[in-house]
C-alpha cells in the first residue's frame, strides 16, 4: 500500500504565478506546530543587530529553526511564513535570507505586510511560521 503524501504543494496555472511562495498548501493526517512570531532577540534575550534588517532576518530564522528543532521538525515541515517589516523595500533580502532555510522546490506559503512598527522600536521585522509534522 502506497502511503498518502502528507503535504502537498500546489500552484495551479487558474492563479497567478508564485515568485518564491506556494499558492497552496495542502496538508493531510498531520500535527500542526505554530510557532509565535520571532524577532532579533538571541537565547540571552539581547536584541542582535540593531538598525540591521539582515542580522535580525538571520536571527528571527535561527529562532524559528530552534522552535522547529524543538518539536522534532525543520524547515522542511513549514508550510507558512508570515512577514512583518518595518520596510517592504527590502523585502528582496529577506527572501534571500529565507532561501538559505527553506525548500526552495516547495517554499511555503507566505504573506508580508509591512508595519509601522513592532513591539519594540528597535525590531526591524517579525515572522511567524506555520508548521506540520507526523
């Protein structure tokens, strides 16, 4: 017997085409992992890279990666990002930065919107991840 695929992938030619995100994701028979929104702050709890969007993109991944390791996961099991920036414009490096952690064959689904500002001032973005594993 052939085992169901868990998730799957779909861009469908009906939608508009996908540049670094997949329009749907489907997920069977699986557990759901959510993972809060992340921002700059190491496991000390100090704010890393301030008034630098790429060091805290770096640091808001590592997080999200420490949250899927904690839940016997990876990056291979996120199945939706969300993106919170202070600034859109640079919305190209972070997707450069997330290519370095996520299945560019089969990214996730993804959304960003831009902020006026986080919690903190000195947050320069925040994401969020949706997850699922066996």
């Amino acid at each position: 017997m052939q085992e169901e695929k868990q998730i799957i992938f779909r861009s469908p030619q009906t939608m508009p085409p996908a540049n670094g995100y997949t329009q749907v994701v489907e997920v069977r028979n699986a557990r759901t992992i959510y993972v809060s929104g992340q921002v700059a702050i190491n496991q000390n709890g100090e704010l890393v890279g301030p008034g630098d969007l790429k060091a805290q993109t770096i640091q808001v991944f590592e997080n999200i990666k420490a949250a899927l390791e904690a839940s016997d996961a990876t990056f291979d099991n996120v199945v939706k990002l969300t993106f919170f920036l202070t600034d859109i414009s640079q919305i190209q490096m972070v997707r450069d930065i997330r290519d370095m952690y996520v299945n560019t064959k089969h990214p996730p689904a993804s959304s960003a919107v831009e902020v006026s500002k986080l919690i903190n001032e000195h947050f320069l973005i925040e994401i969020e991840a949706i997850a699922v594993g066996k």
